[in-house]
C-alpha cells in the first residue's frame, strides 16, 4: 500500500543533504559555486516543468514525489562525489 505522508516526508529528509552540499558548493564560490548555482536555478526549472506535465497528462502526486526523489538521489551522488 502507498502512503503519500511517507514518501513526502521522506523527500524532506532527503533533500536537506542536497541543500547541505549545495551551501558548501556554494560557499566555496569560484568558478564552481557559479556552476553550481547556474546547474541548480536550471534543475529546478526542469522538474517544475516535467512535474507539470506528468500531472497535466493525467499523472499523480506520487509518480511526482517519486521522480522527485530520483532527482535527489542523483544531485546528492554528484556532489558527495566531488565534496
């Protein structure tokens, strides 16, 4: 059975590691603080847009949160990778 309250919250732990990462990325400045702003503001427009079209084709929150989460795995990855 799918609970919703899970999955959110779950997302809400998640990305606190991204927004850490992100902060000390950013933090750090230089050429890879810009990047890394640049890559962000970009992501986000991107899954804003791909969250809007899931819904708008008739697609639910929870395929949403999980595409979500997904992008969250990825972001946290690529900058522990590089922290």
């Amino acid at each position: 059975m799918y609970n919703p309250f899970f999955s959110s919250f779950m997302l809400a732990i998640e990305v606190q590691r991204v927004i850490e990462l992100r902060l000390v990325r950013l933090a750090w400045g230089g050429r890879e603080g810009r990047a890394e702003m640049q890559s962000m503001v970009t992501e986000k427009v991107h899954a804003a847009g791909e969250a809007m079209t899931t819904l708008m084709l008739g697609g639910s929150p929870e395929t949403v949160i999980a595409r979500y989460r997904e992008h969250v795995a990825f972001n946290t990855k690529r900058l522990w990778a590089t922290a």
